[in-house]
C-alpha cells in the first residue's frame, strides 16, 4: 500500500505541477508540450512501478484502514488518467480510462499472489471511480495545452 499512499500525494503534487507548467506554456518559458508528456510519462511509470512494487512491503495492505482505502484509491488512479492523459495527448478519453481500469485490475490481481494481501471488487471500482473523475481533467488540462 506503499505505492498507493505515493500515488495519494503525488496526485495532488500532480495536479500542483502540472498548473505551474501550464503557466510555463502560457508564457513560453522551459516546458513545451512535448516536454510536458515526457515529463507526464516519466511520473506515470514510476507512479504504477510505486504501485506494483511498493505493494508487495510488508504491511502494505494495512497503511489506510477502511473507508479511507478507497479515497486513496480513488486518488491514485485518477492520478494515473491525469498523466496518462498528458503522456498520450491523442489517446481519446474512453480509452484513456479503459487503461486505468486494466490496470487497476493488474492491482487487484497482483494481490492474489501476495501474502497478507486481498483482492477486492470494491478497490477496482474505486479505481474505476478515479479513472472516471480524472477524465474531465484530462479535457480540461488538453485544451489549455492546445489554446498555448
């Protein structure tokens, strides 16, 4: 649960960066679009490595107690369509969030295998939930890359 806690904060660092960065394009300085999906890809992959690895800690599955898990969940995995939506600018929205729900079930799967650790129909339609809630933004934040 490691990997997920890193996903709650970084989703808020997420969206934090990605407003300076927008501000960057508006004025022209350092961050290009094509920076910007580099940037989004490089902590997309590390963001799902976070995930897969940082799950398998000792304790892992205890970090949040219920209800919370699920709101960390959902944090994570709406940070995961946010920067798989600025990663893959072209990749249309259904699909965008079709991919987070594959990998939430990656998750969920992955768990079976390991020791102290459960799979849960609940966690994946939390992380459907992010998914869904994440697509807005990756509108919102694709047209004020192309209005730059």
């Amino acid at each position: 649960m490691l990997g997920l806690g890193s996903c709650a904060f970084g989703f808020g660092y997420c969206l934090l960066t990605a407003t300076h960065l927008l501000n960057y394009l508006n004025t022209n300085i350092l961050i290009t679009p094509e920076r910007l999906k580099f940037l989004a890809l490089g902590m997309l992959i590390l963001v799902i490595a976070g995930i897969f690895i940082g799950g398998e800690a000792p304790g892992a599955g205890s970090l949040f107690p219920p209800p919370w898990d699920k709101v960390v969940h959902f944090f994570a995995f709406g940070t995961i369509g946010v920067l798989a939506g600025l990663a893959f600018p072209r990749l249309p929205l259904g699909v965008a969030w079709v991919l987070v729900v594959l990998i939430g079930a990656a998750d969920e799967l992955h768990q079976l295998f390991i020791q102290g650790r459960q799979a849960g129909l609940d966690d994946l339609l939390a992380d459907a939930l992010g998914g869904l809630a994440a697509l807005p933004v990756i509108a919102l934040l694709r047209r004020w890359l192309l209005k730059g």
